[in-house]
C-alpha cells in the first residue's frame, strides 16, 4: 500500500547546493551541485553551474555532501526479538546516524535462513526509513550443519550469507560455503571466532582480563579462523570471503596476505574496536561487553594502520541492541554487543580524522565506496550520475555530546553516552527524499 | 550511583592507610567480649555459592556485634525461580537489610549490585575476581607472625588462575612493598598473572620459589579444574605439594598459610598441615575479628 502511494506521488525534485561533495568513488573532494530527481541523481556540477529549478533547496554551505552512508553489519533483531529492536527503531537510528542502507544479520527469531524471511524483511509493513539489505544465514538455522539455498536466497535479495553471532566452524562446511558463493558471486561473511578456545569468556585475553577475574578471548581464537579461511579463499576459485569485524592485529596479517594475492576477501572494522581498549572496562560496565572484545591497544594502533593504508574496506557498527534487564546484570551472564548506528561518523572523525589526520575523504569511503564494494551494491556509494539518490550531509566540525537516552534506536546500551565528539548529520536522504534532518 | 559509603568491594581499590585502619580496628575486636555496635541492624548474607568458613565467620561476627543475620542461598530461594541479581538485592534492601553481604560465582556481582543498591556491599568472594575479607585476615595473621609487611617474602603457590584469594592477597601485600612470588605450572600461573600489581614475580620451580620465604601461601588445587587443563594430578603433587622437606627451603621461621578448604596429600602433606609452622586454623579464627571490623566499618562505626 505504502508503495502504491510512494509511486502515485512522486518525491519532488532535490537541489543540494554549496556543499562540499566527497565522493570517494568519483574521485570528487571539491565544491559541487547534487541535483536529485525521480530517485536517482540527475546532474552534479561546479556550484552554481546546475540550470533549470528544482522543486526543493537544501543549503548545505560548510557542509560535506556525501554518498549515502551504508553499513555492512547491523543486527535489526527482527523477527522475533522486537523488545531489543524493530526494523523501524533501527531504521530511524541508522537514518539519524546517516546511514542509508543497513545489512541486517540473520540471527534473529527464527533465523532468517529462507527465502520466506528475506521477502519478508522488505515488506512496506516493516516501516524502514532506510534501505534494508537482509544477510542471510550461511547454514540451515545457523546450526553449522547443512548449507541454506544459496541461489534461491541470492535471487529473493539476499545480498550475502553468514551465521553471524557464530562462526562457521566445521572445515568442510566453510570450503562448501565459499565454492558455491564462488560460483553465485555471493560474499560468505564469517564471525571469526574458535568457539572452541572462547567458552566462557566475556573479554579479551590479557592483563585486564586476568586483573579483573575474568576469562578471556585469545587474540588466537580470532586469528586462526580467519587464516584459515584465508586459505581457502585462496584455493578456491572465485571464492569471496567477507571478514566480519576484524579485531585483532594477528588476524590483520591474514588479510594482508590474502589481499596481496588478489583474493577476493574484504573486511570490516568497528568504531569500538578503533577507539577503544580491553583497558577502558571499568567496574564491569556491561555496555563494554561485545564479541569480538575491546582489543588490546597494540591490536588498536594495527587496526589504525590498516583503516589508514587502504587495507580495511568498511567501517561497520555491528549494531546489536539489547534490553537494558539484558544487559544491567553479572559481566559475564550479560549479553554480547552494543548500539552504533548514531556515533560511527563522530567517532571516525574524532579519532581518525582529527586525532590520526586520516583524510576525510578516506573516511568517507569506508562509509560508502569501500562497503557498496563488499557486497555488490550496485547504484549505491557514489553520487555520479544516475546512481540511487542516497545522500549523506554532515558537519565535519561540528562539536556534540552524545545521549543514549536520546537515541533512536529501542536500547540505550552503549559506552559512548555522553561523550563529546566531532561531526555531525545534518541531513540523511534515501531515495532523494529526506528521511533525517537535524 | 557509587557504591555506599563502608561498601568493601575489592582490595584493589583500598588505600593502604584505610587497610591500616582496618587492621588496627580489627585487633580491638573480640568475639567473646561482645560490643553491640550493630544493635538492631540487619545484615543479610547472599550466598550464591557454597562456603563453611566465610559464611560462618561474617555470620558470627554480625552477631557478635548485636546485628541480626539472615542468610539467603541460591538453592531455596527465588534465585532459584530465575529472580535476577538486581530483583534479589532490591528485595532484600526492601525487607530492610542495613549490610549486604554476597559471595557469587560471576567476577563484579558484588560492583554490579553497589551500582543500584543504596546500603553497603561487602564482597565476600566474587568468582575469580577479589576475595577481600580473606586478604585481611591474612594480613591480620601475617602481623600476628611477623613485625611488617614491608619487604617481607610471600611465595604462593598453586592455582593462581581460578584464586580471588591469590588476586586478593596480591594487591594487600604489594601496596605494602612486599616481595611476592607467584609459583606454578604455567597453566595456573600464565605469565600475565605477574603484571597484576607491583612488585610480583612469578617461577616454576618450588626450589626457587621458596628460598627466603617468611611466609608460604598455599591454595587448594581444585581437581576439575586440572583436568580441563589436561595437568597431570600425580605431576602437580610430584612438583608442588608442600611437604616438610621442601618447607625446609624456606626460612625456618617461615609461616604455612592456606584460606581452606585443604584437601590433605594434594596441595599439602598432613605433617605440613598440622605442623608447627602451620596457621591454618589461626586464619579461621582471625577471620571474625576482621570481618566484624568490615561490618563496624561499613555502617560507620569504625573509630
């Protein structure tokens, strides 16, 4: 119904004017006109150099205009789990965080593994302000056993498998995985982590985990899963493998090499897992409790080589809301995860582009270009023209203080509340229409 | 919020002039010469996790002290029906306890609870984390043996990994400039357990280990624990027991401590546990005294 409306009135035509445009795939970082019409971009050109009217205006002097933002890795929670989250809740929170498309994980209730559930993400009546792209279980149930439809999957929209929340452990199952998404072109995402090193564990292994009492997550635990796929990736023609939030500097290695030798393997980073350290949990504050853990700060200073270098292709949030009675208990007993979809842009600024002088333009591809690479988004993380009019308008400069009582998103666990940070979303615009303005 | 004001949730976090202060308070404590400075408070002893010594011990020092106790365990209790943590430290502050008292198998409960529960909080063990009451009365002890803490060589021995007791009784000592010597296979005492606090070192060797000790600190070997870790029992008794020949590599006027349980042939010969230089039992005893100062301490009483 709502789709048939969208049609009948069309979104009217969108002049972005005085802005400057960073579009990383263009190899644009000057001022320019974004004209948006009909849902795609119509013309971009030196200011004041675009004829013709618009319907709209949007002033953004001292602004940068940007592709939409698109994250890789979040956990809508829906179906099932609609008290940590709805496609709605997270929608709204991704659009105020100037995100424009979302890749939600399968790990839901019942677990997205069908080609039921994928159709079933992108019904009208699951109210998305953004754009929904469902990642869909690698193996039946997320049980590690037997491998979902791949094709049928792929077909109904799926745009990659993963039994995200786990890894896919069993040698056997990843080697099958990769050959048949090698053969589809379909990315196969894996949570690297031996569960069979990390049973109990609740934080990172090191100095702070054994000060405090705790078991922890070996470095290794990661590093072994991901070499090991690197491997394969390797051998296996056309195998793509998607590195879920890489964490560690060991694990680092393994792409590197892989990289070099024109596998086709990506990866992505979390904001968390670049500003903060095992070192920062104080008094078993659970909103410091996420899988992979907060690294040790030598793993941090590898991960800021990386994203520098050009290694790391996305900035992901790994967004995985929960209820505060699942997280306000014993450490250890708490639940994996925190928000991210409204301070990965202030925190890449803050510390990447102000503290460690990253260029902005770089961090503007690791939320646009680098991410719709991953997975195929075709249309998506540029503005040239005829691409999808998916707009990100933000203030580079401007100064703000984050409150978690204030987020979109239904749950409030995050380490960030009420930190000061750099940068800001001004405007978020899906489809040429403006979803978020601030 | 903070934790209440007289809340003792670790050592870590103490000031060595407030343990001093403790210590000097607990040794005008006397179980048998009552001083009702609880009269008519409640303490309420939580105890997720089994315990004889610390349960009895807090228990008999409220009373000595004219509290009333009342003691809630996992089994038998709403816990069992799934009550959370913080529904169980809400509802025992309802029912109008004064001191809260809680010994739990997940590492920061006691913080957790502080963070929500406006009365004080004394950590009475809290999984592999802090065990604060018993570095006290080791301290306690300790001073009752030995002129100062300052320089003196403490060896411990054992599972370091899995000990509250061990992490405990690290930071106490070390605040104080002892010499502390962790000693064990690798698996019990990995390497990082030495950046714990100042002035710690770790060896493998019990011949190593116990040259120059004044005092010896022994732990109980848990049996579960090493097989999960494929440690040979046979091997751990072959190299580490504490037997009276290898007491003797310590100073003869060394001190044998444990916190209890002993289990006798394992981490201990019977002739050490019952020897001359053992103070097991003295632990034991020093125990109410100390912990009716933490209690006297945590409603304001201490002077």
């Amino acid at each position: 119904m709502n789709a048939g409306k969208n049609r009948a009135a069309a979104t009217p035509s969108l002049l972005i004017k005085g802005g400057q445009l960073i579009d990383p795939a263009a190899r644009i970082d000057a001022p320019m006109d974004v004209l948006l019409k009909d849902g795609r971009v119509a013309e971009v050109a030196a200011p004041g150099q675009i004829k013709g009217s618009a319907d709209e205006t949007f002033d953004a002097r001292g602004l940068v205009v940007a592709p939409g933002f698109i994250d890789l890795h979040v956990h809508l929670r829906e179906p099932g789990q609609t008290h940590k989250e709805t496609i709605a809740s997270g929608t709204a929170a991704a659009a105020a965080g100037g995100f424009t498309s979302v890749c939600t994980m399968p790990n839901t209730i019942p677990v997205v593994d069908s080609v039921e559930w994928i159709e079933w993400l992108r019904q009208p009546e699951r109210e998305a302000l953004v754009n929904v792209f469902g990642i869909a279980a690698a193996t039946m149930g997320s049980k590690g056993v037997a491998l979902t439809d791949f094709r049928a999957l792929q077909t109904a929209g799926a745009i990659a498998v993963t039994d995200d929340g786990k890894p896919i452990l069993d040698d056997a199952i990843m080697r099958e995985a990769l050959v048949l998404g090698g053969e589809l072109n379909f990315p196969v995402v894996q949570h690297a982590e031996d569960t069979r090193l990390t049973e109990g564990c609740s934080m990172h292994a090191g100095a702070q985990s054994f000060r405090l009492g705790l078991r922890g997550m070996t470095a290794a635990a990661e590093a072994s899963i991901i070499e090991r796929d690197v491997v394969l990736a390797m051998q296996i023609p056309n195998a793509r493998l998607h590195v879920a939030h890489l964490s560690t500097a060991d694990a680092l290695k393994s792409v590197r090499r892989a990289k070099r030798a024109k596998a086709r393997v990506t990866m992505e980073v979390t904001p968390h897992h670049f500003v903060l350290t095992d070192e920062d949990m104080r008094d078993y504050d659970s909103n410091y409790k996420m899988n992979p853990p907060l690294r040790s700060a030598s793993d941090l200073e590898a991960l800021l080589v990386a994203l520098a270098d050009g290694t790391v292709d996305a900035i992901a949030t790994d967004h995985a809301p929960h209820a505060a009675h699942e997280k306000d208990m014993e450490f250890e007993r708490a639940a994996f995860g925190i928000t991210g979809l409204e301070t990965a842009l202030a925190l890449g600024i803050t510390r990447l582009h102000r503290e460690k002088h990253i260029p902005l333009s770089r961090i503007v591809e690791l939320f646009t270009a680098g991410p719709a690479r991953c997975f195929d988004l075709r249309g998506r993380g540029s503005l040239a023209r005829g691409s999808v009019a998916d707009v990100t308008i933000f203030d580079p400069k401007k100064k703000w203080t984050f409150e978690a009582a204030k987020s979109h998103s239904k749950s409030k666990n995050t380490p960030f509340d009420g930190w000061q940070m750099t940068g800001k979303v001004r405007a978020t615009i899906v489809g040429g229409k403006i979803v978020y303005a601030d | 919020m903070n934790p209440a004001r007289g809340s003792l949730l670790g050592i870590e976090g103490l000031e060595a002039s407030e343990i001093l202060k403790l210590l000097k308070f607990a040794r005008s404590m006397n179980p048998d010469k009552p001083r009702r400075l609880l009269k008519g408070k409640r303490v309420l002893l939580l105890f997720y996790e089994s315990s004889t010594r610390t349960r009895s011990s807090f228990e008999i020092a409220a009373k000595s002290l004219g509290a009333h106790t009342v003691l809630i365990q996992a089994v038998g209790s709403s816990i069992e029906k799934g009550e959370s943590l913080l529904d169980t430290g809400y509802t025992v502050r309802a029912v109008g306890a004064d001191i809260i008292v809680i010994r739990h198998p997940n590492a920061g409960a006691p913080h957790v609870m502080a963070r929500h529960i406006d009365v004080p909080i004394i950590n009475a063990g809290d999984g592999l984390h802090e065990h604060p009451s018993q570095a006290l009365l080791d301290a306690f002890t300790i001073l009752r043996n030995k002129k100062t803490l300052k320089g003196l060589q403490v060896t411990i021995v054992g599972d370091i990994f899995h000990s509250r007791v061990a992490r405990s009784a690290c930071h106490l000592l070390s605040k104080f400039g002892a010499k502390i010597t962790l000693c064990g296979p690798p698996e019990l005492v990995p390497d990082i357990a030495i950046t714990l606090a100042p002035g710690i070192r770790g060896t493998r060797h019990m011949e190593d280990g116990l040259r120059g000790a004044d005092v010896v600190m022994l732990l109980r070997v848990q049996k579960e624990r090493l097989a999960g870790l494929r440690i040979d029992l046979s091997e751990y008794v072959a190299r580490y027991q504490m037997n009276t020949a290898r007491l003797k590599m310590a100073k003869k006027d060394a001190i044998v401590m444990h916190p209890g349980p002993i289990i006798r042939g394992l981490e201990l010969t019977s002739e050490v546990a019952d020897g001359p230089q053992a103070r097991i039992l003295e632990e034991v005893r020093n125990g109410v005294p100390t912990r009716m100062a933490i209690l006297a301490r945590a409603m304001g009483k201490m002077r």
